[in-house]
C-alpha cells in the first residue's frame, strides 16, 4: 500500500499524520506526530522568526523524518502556515529545512490554509450552516458554509501566540489589557464584510485552543481524555463558564487544570479570546468540534487526484 506523510508547520506545533492508502482510494491514518515548537514565539512585530524557535522546529522535523525514512512507498507533503508565511525571514527558514532534511516546504497563502481547513471539515460535519473558525498561533481562519457549500473566506493574521504576546494575556490578565485585546479584535472581525451575515450561525470550531477548550470539559464532565473530538459540543453558557474560571487563575494555576497541556497554559486565554468575542458578536448558541483540518483537506486532495480515476 502507498503512504503519504504530512507535515504542517504551524506557529504553535509541528505535527505529522502519516496515512496508508489503498488502491481504490480508501486511506487510515497510521501514525500520528507532534511537537510544540512554538514557532512564531518572540515574532513580534518585526515578524522573524527567532533562532531558538527555528532550532525547535528543525529538531521536530529531525525526529519526523527518523520515523518515516524507514517506510516503504511513501510521498511526502510538507506545508507551512501563518509563522512562516509572515516572516520576513522566510527564505533563510525554508533554505535551511531544504539543506539539512531535504525537505522542500509549500508555504500556503491565507486563503490556501482556509480552503484547506474547509476541504478536511465540509464531509464529516453534519450540517447545513455554519461558520468554520481554525484558531492558530498566528492566524484565525475563518470559513462562512452556507447549504453545505463554501461561500466565503478570509484569514486574519492573529492567533493564540501573538495576541498573547502583544495584550500581555501570558500570566494573570488585567481587565484593562483583556479588554484592550477584545477591542481590537472587535475592530478586526468587523471589517470582514460577511461576516454578519453568520450571525446566529453554529460554529465547527479547530486548532489547538479549542481542542483545550474541548478537553477541560470533556474533564469537568468526567468523559476523561480522548483525542476523538469530532462532533462533541458546548452551549454558550458551557464556554463562557470555562473562560470565566480560566480567567481567575494565573499562569501556574492553569497549568493543573485537567485538560490543558503545560506548554499550553501560557496562551490559553488569548488562544480563545478570539473564539470568545465571535460568540458574543454573532451570538452563537453553540460550537461544534471538528478533528479535520488542513491536513485531512490535503490528503483528500490528494486521492481525488491521484486514485478516484483508478
């Protein structure tokens, strides 16, 4: 059987999903990877990417090709997303991965990341209307689906690490730098022309924040830890709560939060401030999780071009 390896290189984690492929198509994720290297960590505005996160990264790369170099059959895809598509520095990161692992890294466009995002989701949620929200380290995808279809898009350059860094959202919050960073991004999602037009939309929530969102109250609800979240939700009331008791504890306190990873805790609440504010902005009743994404679209890319016709 034929594999594919791929990679993504977001701002926050490095991860790899290998999948085994039969003849007709028909494909199963084997083997899953991930490290959280935190590539766009100290961008700021200057967007570089630093040595130390760019060491991390390539390490975590390292460590995934040990794995795959072993199999037989394999393609490998590789793609990058937000860190590596603002980056001024871009070409001395791509030049480097290329040099040390062989390895030549697609960087996706915004709008790439979302089609993406909405390709890997469109078959396996069940239904009709919603609004697609992918929050990264450094981008907010955004996806409006109307009737099962895929009517408008953008990416925004903001995300857990960045909004973190810039409102001082790391340790405990102050109320006057929370509600500087709910107002900015206020001002962002309204100058996206459509996006009223989700409002009361369901959202299919993805991204490292909301898989912490969904895993605190898979917690609190004694489900325990699961990494299949697909199709599991959260009312309003369910969100709000959880962000609410977030917001009482400082850095270290959320680190023992059942359900949130210790590397994690530092951006937790700037990671779902964006999630936050389209619920009250949009008064969405409920969210939806999803365990598709970039990936999952590209891998279905992938065999629609190369096995559906076999």
């Amino acid at each position: 059987m034929d594999k594919l390896v791929v990679v993504d290189v977001g701002s926050n984690s490095v991860r790899m999903s290998i999948y085994q492929i039969n003849r007709y198509g028909y494909y199963q994720e084997i083997k899953r990877m991930k490290s959280d290297s935190r590539l766009s960590e100290n961008m700021g505005s200057c967007k570089i990417l630093k040595p130390a996160a760019i060491n991390r990264t390539i390490q975590a790369l390292h460590s995934f090709k040990n794995v795959y170099k072993r199999m037989k059959n394999i393609t490998v895809l590789s793609i990058a997303t937000a860190a590596v598509r603002q980056a001024r520095n871009q070409k001395i990161f791509l030049n480097k991965v290329e040099k040390q692992l062989g390895l030549k890294i697609r960087v996706l466009s915004g709008n790439e990341e979302a089609y993406y995002d909405c390709l890997g989701v469109i078959n396996r949620v069940k239904m009709n209307d919603y609004l697609l929200v992918d929050i990264g380290g450094a981008s907010i995808e955004l996806v409006r689906v109307r009737s099962k279809k895929r009517k408008n898009l953008i990416s925004l350059p903001i995300g857990a690490v960045n909004i973190s860094e810039r409102f001082h959202l790391n340790e405990m919050p102050s109320a006057a730098d929370l509600f500087s960073a709910q107002r900015f991004l206020k001002r962002v999602f309204h100058q996206v022309p459509w996006l009223q037009k989700a409002s009361h939309y369901q959202l299919v929530v993805l991204g490292g924040a909301a898989r912490t969102l969904a895993r605190v109250n898979r917690y609190r609800q004694h489900f325990g830890y699961n990494d299949n979240l697909n199709g599991y939700h959260l009312n309003q009331h369910q969100i709000f709560t959880t962000y609410e008791n977030l917001l009482s504890r400082d850095y270290h306190s959320r680190q023992s939060v059942p359900g949130i990873e210790k590397d994690k805790a530092d951006i937790i609440v700037g990671g779902l401030l964006p999630l936050i504010t389209l619920i009250d902005e949009l008064d969405s009743r409920r969210i939806v999780f999803s365990d598709g994404g970039v990936r999952e679209g590209l891998i279905n890319e992938y065999v629609n071009k190369y096995y559906k016709h076999n």
